[in-house]
C-alpha cells in the first residue's frame, strides 16, 4: 500500500502549465500577443580559393552575421468569452461559452491559433473543476476591475492544477507556500 496523503508534483510541471493558463486567460481578456523570435544567419565561406595566402587571410576576415527579426500575428481578445466564463455557474454553461468563443474551431479547417483553441478544449473538458474553483472560498468574489488580474491568476493555477491531477485547493496552497503569490497582474 502507497503512503497517504497528496502525491508529489515535479514543480516546474505546475509552473509552467501555470504560464500557460494564465497565458491563455490574459489572452482572451486583453488580446493575445504578437510573438517575435530572432534568428542568426551565417554565410557560407567561398571554397573557391585554395591558395594558403588567401586561405589565412580568409580566416583573419570577421565573419558577417546577420540577425533576422521575425514578428507573428497577434490575435484579437474575445473579452465576451471571458466575461461569460466568469459568469457561467454549471458545466453546460462553461461549455457553451467554450463552443460559443471565436478561438473555436475544431470542425472546421480554419484554425487561426492552434494555441488558444487546444486551451478551450481543456476549459470544455475540466468544466467541473473549473467551476469547482469559482466556487472556492480564496476565489476573489469582489466585482471591482482590479480583482480581474486576481481571479485570472487564480483560475489558471486552479486549472494548472487540474492538469496534474491536483484540486484546486491543493493546488492554490501549494503556490502561497512556494512563495509564488507577489506576481499577481493587474
């Protein structure tokens, strides 16, 4: 028989569907962001010249590298998704909102970001769970706009939790005793 009580969760794990979840929710509230990635291209050297004077001249050359900026589409927010999911109160609500949001679209050949869709489809499967964190007692239940940020960060632990296997309770005291609650957006 295995020992009782919660299991281990490897922490990176936890922290990093934590970012993503959070990603996934600031994205439906303020729009997701353009992606920029560089990369370095290096000319090939000529193999032309043979001679050992040219060649060790050739060597003494700097080599020209060129860094190329790469900019992806950013998305536009879909800030009704995200009201109706905080306003949603049972699993076929929480799934309607998901197959109601424009980031939908399983059936047809149009995927705009395969991202934010495969996200929707785990808010649609973990429905109960993340109903299960609406309904906890740490769930900011304030109406002003600065406790969006509050209740963003604590839905994507909640649900980054839910990913481990983790309740949602579990999962939001695992993260105040590590010390991961000064970052909360605004």
């Amino acid at each position: 028989m295995g020992r009782r009580g919660p299991k281990s969760v490897p922490k990176l794990d936890l922290y990093a569907w934590d970012a993503e979840w959070l990603w996934f929710f600031s994205g439906l509230r303020n729009g997701f962001p353009a992606k920029t990635w560089y990369s370095i291209a290096v000319p090939k050297k000529p193999r032309l010249q043979t001679h050992p004077i040219l060649l060790a001249e050739l060597r003494k050359k700097p080599i020209d590298v060129k860094r190329e900026k790469h900019i992806s589409a950013s998305l536009p927010m879909d800030r009704k998704t995200w009201v109706n999911l905080l306003a949603a109160n049972m699993v076929r609500d929480v799934r309607r909102v998901c197959k109601s949001s424009k980031y939908w679209s399983r059936e047809s050949g149009d995927i705009r970001n395969l991202r934010a869709c495969y996200f929707l489809g785990l808010t649609f499967d973990l429905a109960p769970i993340f109903l299960a964190a609406k309904r906890e007692e740490r769930y900011p239940k304030s109406t002003r706009p600065t406790s969006d940020g509050k209740r963003m960060r604590f839905l994507a632990r909640a649900m980054a939790g839910a990913c481990l296997g983790l309740s949602p309770r579990y999962t939001h005291e695992k993260f105040l005793r590590d010390g991961r609650d000064e970052n909360d957006p605004k």
